[in-house]
C-alpha cells in the first residue's frame, strides 16, 4: 500500500510548502500528492485552496495575483507549531525537491468551473519537460471537464477520479464516468471507505486510494480491506503509535 504524501509532510510542516516536502523526502516518501493553480501572469504554484484566506489571512485569490504579488504571502500562517515564513512555491520548485525522490506524483489540479483556461496543457507541457516525470505522475481533479480535456490532450496520461460529495448511493454512476475518461486511479474519503466500496472499485478495474488518513490504526484498515494508497499528512504513519 502507497503511503502518499498529502500536500507533503503536512501534518509536520506548513501544508503545500517547500518546508513540508523538503521533509517528506527527508522521511523516505517516494509517493507525493499537491495541489496545482495558475497566478495571473502565468505561473504554475502548488497551494490547495484558491484564495490565501486559510493558509495566509488574505482572501487574495491566486488567479488574480502575480507571482510577485503571491510570492509576498505568508502561506505558514496559519500553521500554529511553525508559522515562520513561508511562500507559496512554484511547481517547478517543489518538482526540484521531489522529483528525484518520486516513484509515483498525484498532481491534482484545482481547475473547478474552468477557472485556469489552458492549464491543461500547460500541465502536460511541465510533466514532458523532465526525463522520466510523465511516467510517474498522474493526474486527478474534482472538476471533470478538466479531466476530460486532459484525456483529449493525451491518451496515455494517467487519470485519478475524485467526486464532490460522494457517497455510497452515487458510487455506482461516479464509476461509468470514470470510466469514460479512461481513469485509472478513484480516490475517495475515509468517511466511505469500507470494504464493500473498496471491492466495488477494484472489480471495475481502479486503484483505490483513500484521503485523509491521519491514524495508523485507520492505515492498518485500509491495508487489511485491499486499499491501494492512503493520502496522509504524516509520511511515518506506519510507524507511529496513534
């Protein structure tokens, strides 16, 4: 089972920072998972929520802002344990950090709504940039005409399912979707992972991986139920006593 860095070590660290994944790689993660936006001038950065309201105190909204403008924010703050400074990085910066480290990357896009017009390609063009990146990597986001024009974009792209509010009763429909952009990957909550869902998506052909699993006993369940990943803010999960 995959112990995959959520937004890097993030339980340890200021979320989607250069801190967190400079220590998940220092943990032993070889599995990685973060969030993609576009600033205004064009600038691929990793951070998950669309504004900096949570991780900074600003309602700044990165599709508004330069990288400049961004750069200037304090994406720690709201980090009780460390919130010294720490910026929003580029994608290419956390791709310097976990890259050589990587057997496997989920970049999920934040897109909803089309709101990075283009990003897509942009995205691919990043992944084929880098000898062995397109490999490893593979792509999910809740908005699903994203995934869709990533799939026209490119046929062997790797594609991970994830649904907005979903649950055991629409579970059934989310797999013929997934199915239509030739997912590879469904990702769901903990809140739905139970052994039947888990058999359910395997029998339709997907690995399964589960967000945010934060508990080692609830790691040691998803392991005995045939999970194929966990998303965790602690990359030692295994080895810790909760």
């Amino acid at each position: 089972m995959r112990i995959i860095s959520h937004r890097g070590a993030s339980g340890y660290a200021p979320e989607n920072t250069l801190k967190a994944f400079e220590l998940a790689v220092k943990t032993g993660s070889r599995d990685f998972e973060f969030d993609v936006h576009r600033t205004r001038d064009g600038r691929l950065v990793v951070h998950h929520d669309y504004d900096l309201s949570r991780t900074a105190g600003s309602p700044a909204r990165i599709a508004e802002l330069d990288y400049a403008e961004l750069s200037r924010l304090n994406a720690a703050a709201h980090f009780a344990a460390d919130p010294a400074f720490q910026r929003v990085p580029l994608l290419e910066e956390v791709l310097d950090l976990v890259g050589p480290a990587a057997d496997w990357i989920n970049f999920e896009v934040k897109n909803d709504g089309g709101v990075y017009p283009g990003i897509e390609s942009e995205l691919l063009a990043a992944l084929n940039s880098r000898p062995g990146l397109f490999g490893k990597s593979l792509v999910s986001s809740f908005d699903h005409d994203t995934l869709r024009r990533f799939r026209a974009l490119s046929p062997e792209l790797r594609l991970g399912w994830l649904g907005h509010g979903l649950s055991e009763l629409l579970l059934a429909p989310a797999v013929l979707k997934a199915r239509a952009v030739r997912a590879e990957n469904f990702h769901l909550a903990l809140r739905i992972a139970f052994r039947p869902n888990i058999a359910l998506l395997k029998k339709a052909g997907f690995s399964v991986c589960v967000y945010t699993v934060n508990s080692r006993k609830d790691a040691l369940r998803m392991e005995e139920i045939g999970v194929d990943g966990i998303f965790s803010n602690y990359p030692d999960i295994m080895g810790r006593e909760a």
